[in-house]
C-alpha cells in the first residue's frame, strides 16, 4: 500500500510539501521525524513531517522521500501547533518557524559543486571570464559555488556557468552536508592476553629496550588504576600522549604488537561536572511574604507579575519557585533576554541545581544546540532550562513553570529575519497551551504587562525592599547644556562626574559608564560642503571604528574604508560628529592613564568566552573602570561599583520611537 507524507521545509513558504514514501520507508517515518527531500529541479532540503496518510486525492505526480533520518521524532506534536501558532501571530510562513526552532544542525541541506570535466577540449572561443573560472578549476577541479559566488557575485558567476555547461566544460553537481557529527575520542585499552599479573610482569622486562613505549604502558597502568580496581578505569589515547610527552606512533607501536587496542566511542560535548550542590538562602521576611502571595495567586491564575525593585531578590525566589516545581516533577524554563546576562545567573542557578541545569544560547556552539535538543527528547532531560528566547523551542517533556527575568527588555523581540516574534508574548502563549505557570519578573513593566496586571488578567505581587534594606542609589541629572555654554565640559564628562569618577579610584571602588551607542563616532562629516558618508545598500550614515579604522553599517554590516578627502568638493577637512563607546574609552584612558579599562559592547564580544572574561575582570577587581552600551545595564551585579554614568541620557528620550520614554525608564 502506498503511503504519503506532509513535509515542512525550511523555506519562507506558508504551505507544506507532499510526497511519496517509498516502500523501504513506510514503516520508519512518522510524524516529527526529518527527511531529505528534493525541491525544485536539483535542491535537497530537510524537512520535518507533520503528518502521515494512505490516500493521496491530488493529480499531481510525486517525488519520493530521498532518505529518513529520524527512527524517533525529534519533536514532540505540541511543538508543531506551537510553531504553526507563531506562523499564524506573526504572519509568517511555518517553514520561517522550523529554520528559527531548529538548529543548524538539524538542518541537512545540499550544496552545489563546480566541477571541471576532465574530458573538455577547448575547441571553441572562450570569454576572458570563461578562462577565468576554468583556471580556478584547474588548480582544484572541485569547488562550491558558495564560494566562488562570494568572490564573483551571484549575477556574474550564473552567466559563467551557464555558458560553461552549454560548452559542457563543467558540470553541477549537488551534495548533502551535514552540519553536526558526533564528537568521538579514542580509548585505550591493555589487551586480554597481557592482563594476567605474570605476562604482564615478562612484557615489562620485554619493553625495556623501547623506554619509551615502557613509559606509555606505565602511565597507562597508573592512569586506569589497573591494580587498584577490578575494572579498570577508561584511558584515551589523547590524554596518555599528553601524560607521558608522546606521539601516536608510539601508541601504535604498542597497538601493532598487540599489547594495546583502540576503540572509538562517541562522547557528548554537554559538560558534566561534580558539582557541590549548595543549600538554599533563607528567604527575608519580604521575599517569603513575596514567595507565599505568588503560590497563592498562581492557584487560580495562570500568570503572576513580581515587581520588585532593583536588588530586591527577585533571583532567590526565582530559585525557590524553581526547586518547588522540581519537586512536583516538572520542567522549568528560565528566560532571560540576553546572553549578556547569562553568565551570573548561571553560576547561582548551577550552584543550588548543579547537573539539572541545562544553558542554551547562540553561543553554545551548534554541535553543543544539537546535543541539548537530543537530551531534551531523551527520558533524562535538563530539568532546568536557562536560555535566551530561542528557548521557547526546546522540546519539553513536562515544562511545569516558565520564568521571564527582565520581561520588559526589547530583546525578547525578534527583529529579522522572520518569524518576527516576541518571546515572552510566545512563551505566555506556550505556557498556556502546555497548562504551565508563568512568572513575569521584572524592576520595570513594560506598559502592556502593567496594564494586564492592573485589570487582574496577572497576578500582581510588590517587593519594594531591596535586600538587607540597601538605599537606592542617589540619582543626580546634570544639565550638560549650561556647562557646554560655560565651557565647562571635560569631553563628554562634566566636572561632577569626573570629581565622582576620581574619589571612586581613589577608594579602590569600581565605575561603569553607559553610553548607547558604539563605535567612535556615529557620524563622519566634510566640513566644507556638508558630505556624510552613507551605506551604498541603506542610506544611512556609517559609524567610524577607531580601532579597526573603517566605517560600518550597523544595519547590513557593511564596511567601507576612511575617505582620505570629501569626494564631493576634495576638501580634506573631515570631522568626526557624536560619541560612541569606543570614544568615550579613548577619552577615559586618556584622563586615567594609569587605571585598567574595558569596554563591554558588540564590537568586543564577539569571541565565544569575551563577554565572560570582560565580566570575570570587572567582578574581581582587575578592571577599575566598565564602559558599555545596554550590555552593562541589564541585570548585572557587582559589589564594589560606586558610581554608574549615563552619558548623554535624554538622547534614548529622544530616540524616534513610540516606546521611547519606557525603554528610557
């Protein structure tokens, strides 16, 4: 009997494709699981099923599943009507959704190579660009077009190969990649035949005239405590090569003698360590009056806002909440709206949960997003979940509570590409559907939550003191526009926040200076005729970057050399408008020349572990002074800053958006 199968391809198309199984495959598809399936005249796509049927009533003639790559589903159906939900909210196609909610490695496309055919005798006109492409092919005579296209560009490139395969000097071909391959190491281990005492004892007396490979099998003696346990301990060869300074052709000699064999075991990248689990902090008198009113209004409604101010201990509750949800057995997801904030609250959250804590970001390597996703759909998954709004994916088995830290943050909104959703309106929407509590934590509701709380449609809880009864910090506005007029201004600084800046150094304190915008200057301008550099693809002006000394669309990434002279009127007065973080840092090292500065910023944290050094420097003293756009004002905590400077502050006043005054606020 033929079978037919729904497929959602990752593609931004509304519809799903149908196609046919062949009959090796009928009974290994079903519903959630990946396939490889052809679409359009060459391309191959995973997709992922939806739904599986005996009759097919359309006239058209279909393709057939190329291969099966699941015996299981990867998702579970609830996933599937969350994501169509989304397609539908943000007007978006359900192939948008599974390209967001997957990760790449999940995800097997095929690629299209170049290849030179060997049998092609010029015996017509070739174009210059022609030649070209054949003399790249001739010195590697397999290429992918991704690649040539980055040098060529798209439009160029296609005209080439077209006149080539007519001149059938080349051919295409298309090839599956796989994006994700299991991490492997290899093991060593004493074979059966030397492990009786008295053989062992012979071959040592044997290996004598090889030093070398005695101190291999030595260390590896010492390192499986053979003698010491009745099954020994696992070795890699990784480790023993780097115990005793050796190559793996010592290794192999051992191996060709047979004295040693090797295994290759496939290990996971997720780290699991021997954590010390720490008991919990007694909760104060206000968290617990907090903690009790949240378990109260959570028994008849489905959503709670804790408004708490700043340093008030939001957290411990959260971690309270989090082990009562435990104990009734259910599944926790944590939100946060950056990675940014990530790196404290995981080390809290690992501390008190240890190895039921699960971190997933983008960040995470792709390999590491895959392995989560798989232990998710395992029967021993992260109890805990902390994650950025990418979470909102994961496969729950029994998500139980949904945490939102910081529910007012703009980066829970998804901006390009598609779907264009908001992860803390999705995960109220997920907890919803999965009948799961939904706690809304933050110092500054946005209006809309406030609003939902202020009709009862949210439980509203208040925690308006701070811990250990701390002051709010002083908050100070200072007109910079008198002290322009007077000349009074030192840069971008004023007199006050300097003397504040310096008193601070003074008591071996610590200072963070906020500026929202980075680069050096986010305008550069001819003094003479007014010319502004502008994005060739957006039209908008560029920034300058000091440091890597060319102008950059913060739009489309694009990067343009410094213009030695205007290329209007050829006056080299250029002149630098407005102030970013890199500027305020070449100000402030100027100023202090002796002080350790840094500076927390995309520019600075693109490397996978920068934004946890810069972090780890600041927290135990080794930098003094902290500048940064939103980066440092989102829920970061250190116990030795003093003074906090907002430069420029009414420009996020000014910032030509209806959200302007909340998002400043």
């Amino acid at each position: 009997m033929d079978k037919y199968a729904d497929v959602i391809l990752p593609l931004p198309l509304a519809q799903w494709f149908t196609y046919r199984l062949p009959k090796e495959y009928i009974h290994q598809v079903t519903t959630g699981s990946r396939v490889v399936v052809p679409f359009g005249q060459k391309k191959y796509y995973t997709g992922l099923v939806v739904k599986v049927y005996d009759r097919y009533e359309g006239t058209f003639d279909l393709k057939a599943i190329h291969m099966v790559l699941d015996s299981h589903p990867i998702v579970f159906p609830y996933q599937l009507s969350f994501w169509q939900w989304i397609a539908s909210y943000y007007m978006c196609g359900i192939g948008d959704v599974l390209k967001a909610a997957l990760p790449s490695g999940l995800k097997i496309e095929s690629e299209t190579w170049i290849e030179l055919n060997q049998d092609f005798r010029e015996e017509v006109r070739l174009s210059s660009e022609e030649h070209q492409l054949l003399d790249l092919l001739a010195v590697k005579p397999k290429q992918r077009v991704s690649q040539i296209e980055n040098q060529w560009g798209a439009t160029q490139l296609f005209k080439v190969l077209e006149q080539l395969m007519d001149k059938k000097a080349i051919q295409l071909r298309e090839e599956l990649q796989y994006n994700y391959r299991p991490k492997k190491e290899i093991h060593v281990a004493l074979s059966k035949k030397w492990q009786l005492k008295h053989r062992l004892e012979s071959l040592c007396e044997e290996l004598k005239r090889a030093p070398k490979q005695l101190e291999v099998l030595m260390k590896y003696l010492e390192l499986s405590g053979f003698f010491r346990r009745e099954k020994p301990k696992e070795v890699t060869r990784k480790e023993l090569m780097e115990e005793t300074n050796s190559s793996t052709t010592v290794c192999k000699a051992l191996v060709d003698k047979g004295i040693f064999t090797l295994q290759e075991k496939e290990v996971g990248r997720l780290v699991k360590e021997d954590v010390e689990v720490e008991a919990f902090y007694d909760l104060n008198q206000f968290q617990q009056q907090a903690f009790n009113q949240i378990l109260e209004l959570l028994q008849n409604k489905d959503t709670c806002l804790l408004h708490g101010v700043t340093s008030s201990g939001k957290t411990e509750i959260y971690i309270h909440l989090i082990q009562k949800a435990l104990d009734e057995g259910k599944q926790i997801l944590y939100l946060l709206p950056e990675i940014a904030l990530t790196t404290q609250i995981t080390r809290r959250l690992h501390r008190v949960f240890g190895n039921q804590l699960g971190v997933y970001h983008s960040k995470c390597s792709d390999a590491e997003r895959v392995e989560i996703w798989k232990k998710q759909l395992s029967n021993n998954p992260y109890q805990v979940i902390l994650g950025v709004r990418s979470s909102i994916f994961l496969p729950f088995r029994n998500l139980g509570l949904i945490i939102i830290d910081e529910e007012h943050e703009t980066t829970y909104k998804q901006q390009e590409p598609a779907p264009r959703y908001h992860a803390r309106n999705a995960a109220l929407f997920l907890g919803a559907m999965l009948k799961a509590k939904t706690i809304l934590g933050t110092a500054t509701p946005s209006v809309e939550t406030w609003y939902n709380a202020s009709i009862s449609k949210y439980g509203l809880v208040k925690l308006n003191e701070r811990y250990k009864e701390i002051q709010l910090p002083e908050v100070i506005p200072v007109d910079i526009q008198e002290l322009h007029r007077k000349k009074r201004m030192v840069g971008q600084f004023s007199p006050l926040l300097l003397a504040e800046i310096e008193e601070t150094l003074q008591n071996k304190e610590q200072v963070i200076l906020f500026q929202n915008r980075r680069g050096f200057a986010p305008m550069l301008e001819c003094k003479t005729c007014g010319w502004v550099p502008k994005c060739e693809h957006c039209d908008v002006s560029l920034t300058y970057h000091k440091g890597l000394r060319q102008l950059t669309c913060h739009y489309c990434g694009s990067v343009y050399p410094v213009p030695f002279q205007c290329p209007a009127c050829e006056e080299k007065d250029l002149r630098y408008k407005g102030f970013g973080t890199e500027k305020v840092e070449d100000d402030i090292r100027q100023l202090f020349p002796e002080v350790a500065v840094a500076r927390l910023d995309l520019d600075t944290t693109r490397n996978r572990n920068a934004y946890e050094q810069i972090l780890s420097d600041f927290e135990r003293g080794k930098t003094q002074i902290l500048i940064g756009t939103q980066m440092v004002s989102k829920g970061l905590d250190f116990d030795h800053v003093r003074v906090v400077g907002i430069l420029n502050a009414d420009t996020m006043l000014n910032y030509p958006d209806f959200r302007s005054y909340e998002r400043a606020f």
